[in-house]
C-alpha cells in the first residue's frame, strides 16, 4: 500500500516527536511506522515524516537510504537472512542456500510469488556463530539449522498467517525493542 499516511500513523509519528528534545533524533523510529504501514519506506511516507518533524525530505531520505533494514521497494512480508560467513559456511550454510533457492522458488534477495518471503544470503555473521548455521527470521534468530528444520520454521509463520487475521508483521529483535 502507498500514498499518504494514515491518521493513525501520523499521529504515532507525532508522538514520536514530541519524546525528543530535538525532532530529527525521531527519524529512525518514524521510518519504522512508515515501514510497519506500507510494508517498505515509500516516496510518499518519507515526505510525511519530513512534514511532521519540520525537516527537509532531504534529510529523511539520507537516513532511510543509509540503513539497509530501511526496504527501499515492496518487501515480502517476512524476511529471511541466512549466514554465510566461516562458521555457517562450515556447517553448511551452502545446503540452507540451495535449499532455501529450491523451496521458496527464488534466488537470494528474491520474493516468493505469493509476497510472503524476501530472503537473502549475503549476511556476513548474525552473531550466531556458536549455533550455526544460523539464519534469522523476523528479527527471531534460528541456529543448527537443516533443511527440515529451515522448512518447520518457514511452514510455522505460512501456518500462521492462514490462521491469523492479519498477516503477521515484523516481531522483536533478539534482547531488543520492537523495531518502532
Ligand atoms: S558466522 Fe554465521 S552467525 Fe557468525
């Protein structure tokens, strides 16, 4: 979905704000509303969050375009990273890859036809190192994995998402805040 923010979304914004001394320290957590919104941080919402904090879209673009958990475009409502870095390439990141390519029917740093995976494989190290081969999901880290355990995970969140009555948004980061 595109086009101007919603109310609702506005006013989180605004309440993101007015917690800072200074508006631009809102930057990062206002994208994150635009991202939660429109699935991938648009024209549009990066002109709303300009408006809103009283600064240059200029300046929002620069921070939007510099991070890269920021989706510049349509974004699968999942997204998957797997390590391939020393530990994981040891323990056979190269079959997780292959597999993934198989499974989900796009190469890395594809979507899956159904707009439910984005998935990459250029992640140098998820910090996992001591479970790899290691990927994460959501922002939910997942170690020692295998073929079959890579397709109970991916098969948990699609079961997930039948049932639920949304699709499932982003969740938190491991020991983290809720990326908004
Ligand atoms: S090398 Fe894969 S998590 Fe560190």
């Amino acid at each position: 979905m595109t086009g101007p923010l919603p109310h609702a979304a506005r006013a989180e914004i605004e309440r993101i704000r007015d917690r800072y001394p200074q508006p631009r320290s809102a930057i990062l957590p206002a994208l994150w509303v635009v991202q939660h919104e429109h699935g991938h941080v648009t024209p549009e919402g990066m002109e709303d969050v300009a408006n809103v904090l009283g600064l240059a879209r200029s300046d929002v673009e620069a921070v939007a375009t510099f991070y890269s958990m920021y989706f510049q475009k349509p974004h699968g409502r999942h997204e998957v990273l797997v390590c391939i870095n020393v530990s994981c390439a040891l323990r056979g990141a190269d079959d997780i890859v292959t597999h993934l390519e198989r499974s989900l029917g796009c190469p890395s740093g594809g979507t899956t036809e159904d707009g439910a995976f984005t998935w990459g494989s250029t992640v140098e190290c998820l910090g996992g190192c001591g479970g790899a081969p290691a990927m994460q999901v959501d922002h939910h880290f997942h170690e020692n994995l295998t073929p079959q355990r890579v397709d109970d995970i991916l098969g948990r969140i699609r079961e997930l998402e039948t049932t639920a009555e949304a699709p499932l948004k982003p969740q938190r980061r491991r020991g983290g805040k809720a990326p908004r």
